[in-house]
C-alpha cells in the first residue's frame, strides 16, 4: 500500500475502528500481540479520575492492567499499548486476559459484535523505548463501548518508523495522566 506518511498517520490516529486492522492492512502482514506483562491493581492508580468517570469505575475497584507490544512476524514492535479491562463486564476480558498472542481487534470482533471505539485523546507522546530512538511518538487514546456499556480503555503509543508523528494533528485534550516512563512496558528492547 503506498500511502503518504502524514495521510497514514491521520487515518490511524482519527479512525475508529481496529488498529490491528488497518496496520496489518498497510503494512502487509499479519500482525500479533506479544504481552509484557499483566497485573490486577485499584483503578485509582491505573487511571485518572478524568478517565475513571467514563468507563464508570471507582477508585477502589480492581481493573487488569495489560501491557503489551502489537508486533510485526519479524518481531519488529509496530505500537505498544497499554489496555485497561473491568474484569466484570463481560465474558471476553477473560479471553483477552488468556488469549495469548491474538491481538485485541480479533478477539473483540469475534466476540463482542457491535463494540465500537469512543475516541479520548489523539496527538504525539514522548516514548523511550523504541530502541535508540527514542523520540516523539504519535498516540492515542479510546474506550471500546458494547453500545453504552464501557469494556475496556485503550493507550497506544506507535512506532515513529511506521508511523510517523504529524505535529500538525488536531490534538484531542488530554484525559488520561501521560503515562510515567517506569510504567511502560520496558522488558526488553524492541526489535529495529
């Protein structure tokens, strides 16, 4: 697919449908998740109270905290993502939790019909993991809804060398805390 850099960057960060969908597509291949690691933690400490009021979860309660890479057959990572589940809302967090290297999109669009993305925030976030270089990455955020029921809360911050960061993107404010660099997911170096 020959797409310009900016165009491609305008059509991953606006649209809102799967990510893993419109990657693969452009990039020609499948792609799959690798997961660094998840934990069960008070929803106060994952989110902001600007994020929690939206996917109506209070402080004390507990969500799984996923971090992971969504990553080329090479291993090359394409974003790294950090995904926010309410254990209780429905059947397919448990599928999400166990299902191994199947990306999100697939899973959601096998089991939840009809889930839809409510986009939060898109611009660009500083990120150090890509290697050496580390530098300004495009982003964004969004909760996928099953109609007006929130199931999950979705960051993905992606690879400049895939897809590059437009400075000039309307950028939605800011409703999530920027994520601290210890609680991105650095267990190992991505592949360059």
């Amino acid at each position: 697919m020959n797409i310009a850099p900016e165009a491609l960057t305008r059509m991953i960060l606006g649209h809102d449908g799967s990510t893993t969908r419109i990657l693969s597509a452009f990039l020609g291949e499948q792609l799959r998740v690798r997961i660094g690691r998840q934990e069960h933690i008070q929803a106060g400490l994952a989110l902001a109270a600007e994020v929690r009021a939206p996917l109506r979860i209070a402080a004390d309660q507990t969500v799984i905290v996923r971090y992971s890479e969504l990553v080329r057959a090479n291993g090359t990572a394409v974003s790294v993502n950090r995904v926010v589940m309410m254990p209780d809302r429905h059947p397919v967090i448990d599928r999400i939790v166990d299902g191994g290297d199947v990306p999100l999109g697939r899973l959601l669009d096998e089991h939840v019909p009809g889930h839809h993305r409510l986009l939060l925030r898109t611009g660009t976030r500083w990120f150090n993991g890509w290697a050496a270089d580390s530098r300004t990455s495009a982003s964004r955020s969004y909760i996928i809804m099953l109609g007006d029921t929130p199931l999950l809360y979705v960051e993905e911050i992606f690879s400049p060398r895939i897809v590059p960061p437009v400075t000039d993107v309307e950028t939605r404010p800011a409703r999530e805390p920027q994520l601290p660099l210890h609680l991105i997911p650095q267990w190992r170096e991505p592949v360059t």
